[in-house]
C-alpha cells in the first residue's frame, strides 16, 4: 500500500513581504489622491464662501451708496434739504449740502446720509426710518434724515474681520477695506481732471461725486497650501507699510478673493 506524504502549503517570507510593499504602495496612493481631495475641496469652499461673501457686500454696499443724497420733495432746495451737522460718535461733521463723509478717528469706511423714500424704510442697520407724513413728494425734516455710517472693523484673525453698519455687524470676513472718494467740482456737477482722495483725508471743502471701496475678503487659515496667493500679493502692493506688515503676520495660508466697485452718487449728478 502506498503512502502519500503530506506537505503544509502557505506562503514563504519573502512572498509575505512582497504581499505587504504592494499593499502599502496602494495605501499611499489612495491617501495622497483623498488629501488632494478634501484640499481641493477646501479651497473651493473657502473660495465660493470669499465670493458670496463679496457679492453680499457690493449688494449692500451699492444699495446705500445709491440712496446718498436722495430728497422726497425734487424742488427743495439742496442747503435745505441737507443742512451742516456736527460729528457724531462714529462720523466726522457733515459740511451743508454734503451727504458724505469720512468716518472719525481715522476709521476706515464712510458715512452717508438721505431722506427716507418712505415710512417704515429699512437702513443696513435694519432699523424702520419714520416719517411723520409719510404723503409723496413731501420733504422729510431733519428729525427724520437717514444717516449711515460704514465701518471695517479690523481682526489679527483675519477672517473675523468685518463690515458694520451703524454698529451693528453686516458680514465678517472682511481682512482689510479701502475707500476713496470722487471729487466733483464746485460749481458744476462733474468730476476733477484726478479725483480720487482718500476718505481718511476728507476735509470739509471737499465736494465728493461718488465712493469707490474695495474689500480683501480671506478665508480661514491654513487653507491654501504650497502656493502664493496673487491676490493677497497685489492688495500688499497697494497698501501702506503697517498695513502690509500687519497682513503678513497674519497670513497663515488663507484664501484670498477681493472686491471693488465705484459707484457715482446719483442724486448728486445729471
């Protein structure tokens, strides 16, 4: 009778270990493709979270530019209608028939100031503005004028920064804001041959025309990685050196987008 003799199959160390460097291998692999996943997942987050963000700040922006100077009765008189006022709290004194100035204590942002159009108006503040008669084309007193000042409040968190409207927080995000006003001739309604100026260099024989802000809006940290940011790189070459050295501390890999817009005071010009 014959006898079969039995061997014990299984594989041999060096198959084991060439089993184990494949294995890793693809680990690798699949982990580098998930973190350049959730990267790129971040950064377009943190892009369209700046772009939204910006959208909603010239929405808001441009609706309260636009409304700078306007008069519920066309036939009273400008002087009349927009008499000087001293500075408040937030901003510098309104020279007679201005309807914008800068904001105080070399704050960055300005102040604008209107008629409502009708009773129970809202400012970016959210707050009703009132009229005591409410019928067309009747002038509001001075009571009654809407006044709104808008300020960049700046974070070492660059993130939290933001913009407010009469105090009151209208979007975060906000890393640094410019503003510059259009200047206008004194006796007719049009614009200097170079009429940018400076809000924080208003002064009160100023005849501004219109407003033009920009806005850097960033991310949280440590969402671009490996890269320059050429948005953030031209905002820094616009800005003064404290500022810039103030954005340079204070980077930490965000993700930049930045705004503009210029918008001439239509109640101001033909």
């Amino acid at each position: 009778m014959r006898h079969i003799k039995a061997h014990n199959l299984g594989l041999s160390m060096i198959e084991l270990l060439v089993a184990l460097a494949i294995s890793s291998f693809l680990i690798l692999g699949i982990t580098q493709v998930y973190i350049n996943n959730k990267s790129n997942y971040d950064f377009q987050q943190s892009q369209a979270s700046n772009m939204d963000a910006g959208r909603f700040l010239q929405i808001v922006l441009n609706e309260q530019i636009a409304k700078a100077g306007y008069r519920r009765a066309p036939d009273q008189e400008f002087e009349n209608a927009f008499k000087a006022r001293a500075a408040t709290d937030e901003c510098a004194a309104f020279a007679k028939e201005a309807v914008v100035t800068s904001l105080k204590d070399n704050a960055t942002g300005f102040c604008i100031r209107y008629q409502p159009a009708v009773s129970g108006e809202q400012a970016c503040d959210g707050v009703d503005l009132t009229l005591s008669n409410p019928s067309a084309f009747i002038s509001a007193s001075d009571g009654e004028m809407a006044y709104v000042a808008i300020k960049h409040e700046w974070n070492n968190d660059l993130h939290q920064g933001k913009i407010t409207c009469n105090g009151q927080d209208l979007i975060e995000g906000v890393a640094d804001f410019n503003v510059e006003f259009l200047l206008g001739q004194t006796l007719e309604r049009r614009f200097q041959s170079n009429p940018y100026k400076k809000a924080s260099d208003y002064n009160a024989t100023d005849i501004v025309r219109g407003i033009k802000y920009s806005a850097l809006l960033a991310s949280r940290p440590n969402q671009r990685s490996g890269m320059d940011s050429n948005v953030f790189n031209q905002w820094k070459n616009n800005a003064d050196a404290d500022t810039k050295a103030k954005l340079d501390s204070n980077d930490n890999n965000r993700i930049y987008q930045m705004v503009s817009s210029t918008q001439v005071l239509r109640n101001l010009v033909p």
